[in-house]
C-alpha cells in the first residue's frame, strides 16, 4: 500500500467550494435571483400598464381559443387555449434583464477590461524602449572600453 493517503471527502468538498468560479457561480446565483424580483416588478408596474392601455392591464390575460368552446378559466376551462400573453410577459421580463446585464455590467466591464490591456501594452512598451536604449548604452560603453583597450596596447 501506498503511504500517502487519497484526501478525505471533506478536504475535496473543501477543495471543490474554495474554487473561485463556485463560489463565483453562488453570487451570481443570488444576486440573480434578487434581480428577477426586480425585473418581475418594472414588468408589473411599468410594462403591464402601458400595455394595459391599449388593451388589459395584465399580459397573461391575452390569448387566442384555438379549439371553441373557450369558456371559463383555471380547471373550470374548456376548449384549447394559447396562453401567448404570458409568453410574451416572460419574453419581456428576459429582454428586460438581458438588456439591464449588458449595459450595467458586460459593457462597463469590457470597457474596464479594454483600458486595462491598453494600459499595460503601453507600459510594456515603454519598458521594451527602456530596455532597448539601455542596451544601446550597453554597447557605446563595451565599444568605448574595446576601443580605449586597442588604444592602450598601441601606446605601450
């Protein structure tokens, strides 16, 4: 047998939560569902009505009988009903967040992220001429040093 030891199950559930994207996948897990409240409520409060002024005020009401009698609702329900106004709530409510995601965190943080690689090419840059002169001067000295040597065993 081998004298190491395989890790126990706590140490490789430890591992496993310790990870940065786990623990990265739980807050996005929270906070999203924090916003869906959030979305849920401008679709109720702010979609729904304006909708509502053309037509009803709530979206799941809207929906077309595709086999009569379409009669009643919930169990009490006849005939075959597209439910097309919840659909199209749903569909908001993802275009919604989808839009909010985008211009409140993926666009900042490309932006940030772009600045940030502009940033250190141009240092780099910098560097790489730091580096370059200094190797110019390098050379003047060396050659200075081999041309004072060549000069020196002259004179002798």
């Amino acid at each position: 047998m081998s004298d190491k030891q395989q890790p126990g199950i706590w140490e490789g559930f430890k591992a496993f939560l310790m990870r940065g994207n786990v623990i990265d996948l739980a807050v996005a897990v929270v906070i999203g569902a924090a916003f869906t409240n959030i979305v849920n409520s401008v679709v109720k409060g702010i979609i729904n009505p304006l909708v509502g002024a053309i037509g009803t005020k709530n979206l799941d009401n809207y929906s077309s009988c595709l086999k009569d009698p379409c009669a009643g609702t919930g169990d009490t329900a006849t005939g075959i009903r597209l439910m097309w106004g919840s659909v199209l709530g749903a569909t908001l409510s993802f275009v919604i967040t989808a839009a909010v995601v985008y211009f409140l965190m993926v666009l900042p943080m490309a932006k940030f992220l772009a600045r940030q690689a502009a940033r250190q090419k141009a240092k780099e840059g910098t560097k790489e001429v730091i580096e370059v002169s200094e190797l110019e001067v390098l050379k003047e000295i060396r050659d200075a040093l081999v041309a004072q040597r060549g000069q020196g065993y002259r004179e002798r």
